[in-house]
DNA sequence: AACGATGACAACCGCACCTTC
DNA sequence: CGAAGGTGCGGTTGTCATCGT
C-alpha cells in the first residue's frame, strides 16, 4: 500500500523511444549489461523510467527479437500454449524464444482472440486448432479431438524442444508461485543483433531526419526484408546496422550465433538474455513438461479428462 | 480527396512476487 | 522476521497506420 512509484514522474518522459534513446540504453547496456534498472535512467541521462527502460531492451532492443507477422506454426503453438497455460504470456514466450511476451500478448488479443471467437460461433467450429465446446458433438467425439489437439501440441513442443533445435528454450516452470526463473546465461539461439533492431528502427526514423543520411551514406545493404514493412519505408543504400557496428564494435550476430554464444561468456556477454536459460541446463521438469516427455502418456488419462475440461473452460470465456 | 472506423502495436500502469538488509 | 527496494507480469491505453465509405 501506498508504494511509491518506482520513478517520481516529474522530468520522466513518456510516449515513444526515440532513436537516441534507444542508442544510448543499447550502449549502456552493452557496456554494464541487463539489469540494475534502477540505475540505468541516471547512469545513462536518459529522462524514462526504470520500468520503462527495461520494457523497452526487452520487448524491442533485446538481441534475438523476431517481428513481423506470425508464422502458421507460431499461431498454432500459441494457441494450444494459452490452452494449456492460459494467459501466462511469459510462459508461452519462454517456448517461443523469439518472440517477447508482449508480442505474444498483442497478437493474442488482435488475432488468435478473435479468430478463436469466430471458430467457436462458427458452426463449422471444428478447425484443427480450436477447441470445440460446442454441444453439438459428443462429449466422447469432443476428448478424442481434443487429444489430438493435444498430440499435436505434444508433438509440437517435443520437436521445438529437441536438441538439434538449441533454439528453443525451457524455462524452470515453478508451479507454486507462477513465476518462472531463468538461468542467467547466453542462450545460442538465432539472435539477431540488436543493432538490427536498432537499424530497423532508424530506417523510418532516417526518412523523417535527413541529416542522419549524411551520416550514414555509405552503401550497403538492406539488412531486414521480411519484417512486413511495419517498422517503415527501406531505406535507400543505408546500412544502418553497419554503422552500429562500428559505434558498438561487434558485428550482427544473426548469422553466426553459435560462435558468438560460444565466444562470450556469460559475464562477458551484454546481450545475456536474464530470462532464457541455458537449453542443456539441467532443470527440474515441470508437471507440463513431464507430461510432454511422458512418451507412454500411461498414466495421465484420467488427469487428461479433468485437464481438458479446464483447457476448455479457459479457452472459451 | 477527405474523413471516420477499425486494426495493430508500443508503451504505461498497477499489482504481485522476489531479494536484500 | 519484517520492511523496503527491485523486478516481472498481465491488463489496459494511446497513438499511428490502414481501410472503407
């Protein structure tokens, strides 16, 4: 009660990052690493919140960020993950190492909410990712379908989590309190270089800043194309991320993540990921995890039954 | 071409939990 | 053990872009 925000709101300023800002975390970080939050708005002059700093290296800055839109197998990952675990957004995102609890979060409440609505009152309510509650088939018809929802999600999750895919990562899932902890070591994920990011951002910014131009008019080439053309126009002849290689000194690791995830330590690394663990970690399986592992599923049937029902329930409100 | 409606997404807010002293 | 500070999470809001009329 009464807590005092985590930053008196004067001189904090609010609304979007801009680019400077973003530079100015980004080195910070690079040079102290994630955390301390606290202290990064005065180590760093920038006038935002703690809060607000963290939120923004996380869900943006973070190296190994994927944007744009949602793959089909994202989609349905998502969706049998809210099934299983509701709208655990962080949980989700720790199987969906490249994509941040708030992108997941978003696309959840813009797309998959009202798709799965539109399933649902849909007589034809019977797509392979929706969760039929519909009365009009059998409560024996509706379990089989939905282990089969299972399966697949099973069976999802087992390949994202085999080792020859060291991208995904799992989380220690501590079901008393919800929360989940991570190990604080580099992960050797498919990173992409947060200079991307940062180069991503810069292009819309370049086009409403013509002096930046000048600074960056050396040649070069378009570093991301896929992203859905949401972060603004491609820039013309301007590698933005090359120029952040040269301002933070390494180069974009996108293509050779593993050598750099084996290259730096964690201690040596800014870019450790606070909340993705290592994936050869040794980690307590979790009751979902057991139950995902749990190749002879023997003696989950009737645990399946009630779980379903609540899957249900959950999904449907 | 202008304007309103709708969608998408970044960011904020408040609460809950963890950690430290 | 309790208080205070720090952090993470989920819900919500604000803003900008796109679409339709």
């Amino acid at each position: 009660m009464g807590r005092p925000p985590c930053c008196d709101k004067e001189g904090v300023k609010k609304g979007p990052w801009t680019p400077e800002e973003d530079i100015m975390l980004v080195s910070y970080i690079q040079e102290h690493g994630a955390g301390n939050w606290r202290a990064v708005p005065s180590k760093t002059g920038l006038r935002r919140c703690s809060k607000s700093c963290r939120l923004r290296w996380t869900n943006y800055l973070r190296p190994g960020i994927k944007r744009g839109s949602f793959t089909e197998d994202e989609e349905k990952m998502i969706i049998q993950l809210q099934a299983l675990l509701g709208n655990k957004w962080a949980a989700i995102a720790s199987y969906l190492p490249e994509r941040t609890d708030n992108d997941i979060k978003n696309y959840w409440n813009t797309h998959l909410r009202k798709k799965l609505k539109k399933l649902q009152e849909s007589p034809l309510c019977h797509s392979n990712i929706g969760f039929s509650s519909s009365h009009s088939i059998s409560r024996g018809q509706w379990e089989k379908r939905l282990q089969t929802d299972i399966n697949k999600a099973k069976q999802a999750l087992n390949d994202a989590l085999s080792l020859d895919k060291p991208k995904l990562i799992i989380p220690e899932l501590k079901p008393s309190n919800g929360y989940i902890s991570y190990s604080k070591t580099t992960q050797g994920s498919t990173y992409a270089s947060s200079t991307e990011n940062i180069a991503r951002l810069l292009k819309g910014w370049v086009k409403k800043t013509p002096k930046l131009e000048q600074a960056n008019s050396s040649s070069a080439n378009e570093t991301t194309s896929s992203e859905g053309d949401q972060s603004g126009p491609k820039d013309e002849g301007v590698d933005l991320s090359e120029a952040f290689e040269s301002i933070f000194g390494f180069e974009s690791f996108e293509s050779s993540n593993s050598e750099f995830s084996q290259s730096m330590s964690p201690e040596a690394s800014p870019f450790q990921d606070e909340r993705k663990p290592d994936v050869g970690d040794q980690f307590p399986l979790s009751m979902l995890e057991n139950w995902l592992f749990d190749e002879g599923l023997v003696q989950g049937k009737e645990e399946l039954a009630d779980f379903s029902f609540d899957i249900n329930a959950e999904l449907f409100v």
